[in-house]
C-alpha cells in the first residue's frame, strides 16, 4: 500500500473486536500500517498485551465480553468517536443440532449475532450524527452454503448478512456504510487442527484455488472495502473463500 493510501486512514478511529485472534490481529496490522489509531477489543488479555506491544502508541485495547451487554455497553461507553467498526468477534461451534442443547444455541447465537447488532446499536449513533462511518462485519462463507455440523453458525452468520443489508438501508442516507465480509476457511491453527489430516485435505480439495486463504488477505480485503475507493458498496457480503462456494 502506497503513501496515498495510508494516508485514507492516518489517525482515523478503528474498533475491531476478537483482535487478539488470527483475523483479528491481523485486522489490526492492517490497519494500523494505513496509519489507523487502533481500538482494540477482546476478552484475552495475554493477547491484547502482545498486540499492543507491537503497535504502540496507536493501539489502545479493551477487554470485551462479546456475549455480555453490559460489557459491550461500557465499551462502547468508553472509547469514544469512532471512524471504523469492524465486528469481527465470533465462535463456531462443530456439533450436530440434535446434540446441540439450547444454551449451546444461545450461547453462540449471542456471540456471533445478537453481539454484533448491540454493538452497531451504541455505537452508530455517533456515526449517524457525524454523517461518516464504516461498519463492517465479519460473517463466513457458510451463510451461503452451510455445513453439516455447522447448523447454528451458519445461520447465524447468514442472519449477520441480512442484518447488514437492512443497516445499509437505515443508514445510508445519513453517509454511514455498512458491509460484510464472507471469508472461507483460513490457514489458521483452528483450520490445521478442526478434523483428521484427512477431512483437513478433503476440505482444500474443495476450494477452487487450491489452498485455504490466510488472514492477512482477508485483513487486505477489509482494508480495501473500509476505504473511500469503495464508497459506492453499501449493503453487500463480499464472498472471499478461493470460490468454495461456487465450486
């Protein structure tokens, strides 16, 4: 990314949540060399810590209980105007539903939607009276396809896409953004270790490409589609998983 383009987020406010995890930091890198201010927000705080170290004095960080308003509440409470929310926090869960029981519903249901839409809840406000803003959320190729095993995610994840279809709606007018990211499966430890060697190589079999995706290229995307190049995207999940979807 060249000078022109750092300088489309030089000191502009970002809030990402699950930063300490794969996608998460990597969101943070990514920002933070197009010269973002990053606020950080996870519930590891081993892993806010060694984030912050990395990106110093522009990198402040919360811890976040993603599933607890309250939380979320005084979160939103504390860190002020905010350029750029990407909703990135989540949880899978790999279970049949029929082993699923209900808090386990509940539980992930809370943390990969309800959570998400509090959040666009406090904190919007500020971007609509402002007229700027850019919330991106972060929802998973399997809110098109699904996957055995994956009955709750998935359409939690699909619910997060629609969410953001009618966000786009309310609040385009007053010039707030709202978009979606759909990534695949990405070279992650939770990708290498989710299954046998077998299901693992059965899975990359799968993807047009040939490979699974890794974070930083998913990080590169929301960069791109947060930046005024993008301007006209409104209310759109972009599917970035190497075509497993058309596949």
């Amino acid at each position: 990314m060249g000078l022109s383009e750092q300088s489309k987020f030089y000191n502009k406010r970002v809030v990402i949540t699950g930063a300490a995890g794969g996608l998460g930091s990597s969101l943070c890198k990514s920002f933070h060399a197009a010269g973002a201010y990053i606020i950080a927000a996870d519930r590891d705080a081993e892993g806010l810590e060694r984030l912050a170290s990395g990106l110093g004095q522009q990198c402040e960080t919360h811890i976040y209980n993603q599933a607890d308003i309250g939380s979320m509440t005084e979160f939103a409470g504390a860190i002020g105007e905010v350029d750029v929310l990407v909703n990135n926090a989540g949880a899978l869960l790999v279970k049949p539903i029929v082993e699923s029981s209900p808090q386990d519903i509940l539980s992930l249901v809370n943390i990969d939607l309800v959570g998400p839409m509090v959040l666009t809840h406090l904190i919007a406000p500020r971007m609509i009276e402002k007229q700027s803003g850019v919330i991106m959320n972060v929802s998973s190729q399997l809110a098109f396809c699904g996957a055995e095993g994956r009955s709750v995610y998935a359409a939690a994840k699909a619910g997060l896409s629609q969410f953001t279809k009618s966000c786009a709606a309310e609040f385009g007018p007053s010039g707030v953004r709202v978009l979606a990211i759909a990534p695949g499966r990405l070279l992650t430890s939770m990708a290498t270790t989710l299954g046998s060697p077998e299901a693992y190589k059965a899975g990359i079999a799968r993807v047009p490409v040939g490979r699974y995706g890794t974070p930083g290229e998913i990080a590169d995307i929301v960069l791109f589609l947060c930046s005024p190049a993008c301007d006209y995207i409104v209310g759109e999940t972009i599917i970035a998983d190497g075509g497993y979807v058309i596949g």
